[in-house]
C-alpha cells in the first residue's frame, strides 16, 4: 500500500474507504497475533488470549493442558466470576483493594509495567463509551502503575469503572472526561452540549480537576446540593485559606452546578473533611484523586494513606487488566 497507491487511487470512494479499512483491519489483526505470542514467550503457565472487544485475558493453565479461567473476583473482591457480582464485591475498604495478587497476576503485572519494553505496545483495547473504543498502551499502565504521573486517558478509563462499580450498588454517576474540563478555563467556559440529558437527576457528578503538574477533584452531590473541592495536597496550599490548589475552577464548577440546578449550595473544602487523606510528596495525587471518587461516591469512611499508594497503583492495573469490560453488557 505504501508502495503504489494507483489502483486505490481509481477506485471510487466507497470501495476506496472498503478496501483502506480491510488492509487495516488485516494489519491490525496481525499485530495482535504477534503481541499475544510475545507476551505468551515473556509469561510461563498462562494463556493470554483477546477477548471480543481486543482486551487482553489470562488464565492459568493447568496439568493436563487445559485452561481454567483466570477470576479476578477471587483475588480482588469475593469468589464469584460473573461481572455483576465482581462490581458488587468492589468495596472502598482495604480489605478490598489491599489483597495480595495470584501468581498469574503478578506475572501480567510484570510484563505489563515493565519499562524497559516497548511503551507503545497495545495492552488492551476496550469499549469507553458505546461509539469510542480505547486502545490502553503500556506508556499509559506504566503512569498508573508506577510512581509516575496519572495519564488522562487511563485516568479516564478508571472514571469509567467508578461510575460502573457505583451503577452496580444503585448509585447513578457521570463522570466528566478529563481532557474537557481544561477547556472550561476563562475565557472559555462549561459545554454542556456533551453532558447526559438526565444530569440533573444523577446522584454525583465527578470534575477531575488538572493543572501542570498536579491533579485535584470536584464532586458534585446534586441530591444534597454540595460541591466538595478535594485537594490531596490541601495542606501545603497556606495562600489559598481553603486549600485547594486552583482557584479558577472554584467559580467554575459552582457556576456549573448553578447550571444543573439552580438554587443554593453548600461548598465543602478538603480542610472541612475529617480524616481526608492527605498527599505527603511523589507524584501520586492523581491516585489519591481516583480514590476519593470511589470512597464518595459509595459513601465510605476513608482508610487510606499516603503509604498505600504502592498498593492501590497494582490494584487499579489489576482493575483494568481483568477479562470484565469496563462498559456495560449491553454496550458489549
């Protein structure tokens, strides 16, 4: 195709578009093939295999050579494998987030947040939305699985599971994508164009909040009418008296909730929490930023710290490397 592109050239553009998508499509599946068999070279006594939205899967194989699936509920949050317990099971508790990973999992974790391999190879590919498909590169595991700065589109991806862990135990959440919200500074401001019709009835509403260097987290509780300005490093903030780390988006997102539902609201600072968790250095606000989503949203008392970062980095990957999709069955 690179060599002579004539005979498309004299095609019409139907059979133009057809014929670039087929040759694509056949590249595509290639390179998948010769993932799959570079990662079965590089992890022993595991068969890797796509599923149906390209999503890398493992599972152990046993003595006589058969497959047993690999069941992420068992090792992550309870016993059974089907995706409507596994989301139930995901609890804000270290007892959840704070179990050890199986051998195979260790394994995957080990190829997957290797740095020394190629930070553009495709991990997985997965279903964001019902139009937009995802493809997750090691560069993007490797910001959420190391001590590394969060990446948007992985962070995104994270947002995703959020909203499905609280849609499982009835709790209805929209999370705002994280490369949108810059867009909202002055002299621009909030498109709703792209927001759910429903908004106004959700119970949250989650703004990740990015400035050069350092992530922060506005929620919207629209059923209690509260905005909650979480900042991990609120404490290091001395010339800002509420403690958050940009003060621009203060206006914007209570202008925003204006917007939903108009009337008064009740504006919750990080400083106002008791027991917030707070960010002592690295680089890790952004996971601090994706647990203070999960830990709200489903209304639990916080019992992590600074020093579980480690932890919850591995089980986030496990999170998104686990054979349950992160949208819907029916978006399947």
């Amino acid at each position: 195709m690179r060599k002579n592109n004539y005979f498309i050239n004299n095609m019409s553009p139907s059979a133009h578009i057809f014929l670039v998508r087929n040759i694509f499509h056949h590249h595509n599946e290639k390179k998948e093939r010769q993932t799959i068999e570079k990662m079965k070279r590089n992890v022993r006594n595991v068969s890797i295999t796509l599923d149906t939205l390209g999503k890398a899967v493992a599972a152990p194989q046993t003595s006589m050579g058969t497959q047993t699936s690999l069941e992420p509920t068992r090792n992550l949050a309870g016993t059974t494998p089907d995706r409507e317990t596994f989301l139930c099971d995901i609890q804000p508790q270290r007892s959840c987030w704070g179990l050890k990973p199986s051998p195979p999992q260790k394994n995957m974790l080990k190829y997957v947040l290797d740095p020394k391999r190629n930070p553009d190879e495709t991990i997985i590919r997965t279903q964001f939305t019902k139009v937009q498909q995802v493809t997750l590169q090691r560069r993007d595991f490797l910001t959420l699985g190391l001590a590394r700065e969060l990446e948007a589109t992985i962070a995104n991806c994270c947002f995703q599971i959020i909203t499905q862990i609280a849609q499982s135990q009835q709790n209805d959440v929209y999370a705002v994508d994280c490369y949108v919200v810059p867009t909202w500074l002055p002299p621009h401001c909030p498109d709703t164009s792209s927001f759910p019709n429903d908004l106004a009835n959700k119970d949250f509403v989650l703004i990740p909040i990015w400035k050069p260097g350092h992530y922060m987290l506005c929620v919207l509780k629209l059923r209690e009418r509260h905005i909650l300005f979480l900042d991990s490093l609120f404490h290091k903030h001395p010339e800002a008296s509420v403690g958050f780390g940009d003060q621009r988006y203060i206006q914007i997102c209570s202008d925003l909730a204006q917007r939903i539902i108009p009337g008064e609201w009740t504006v919750i600072y990080s400083k106002d929490l008791k027991g917030l968790p707070r960010q002592k250095d690295g680089n890790a606000c952004g996971i601090f930023m994706l647990m203070y989503a999960l830990y709200i949203v489903l209304g639990a008392d916080f019992d992590f710290t600074t020093a579980d970062m480690d932890t919850i980095r591995t089980w986030w990957c496990l999170l998104l490397l686990s054979g349950h999709s992160i949208g819907t069955e029916k978006e399947k």
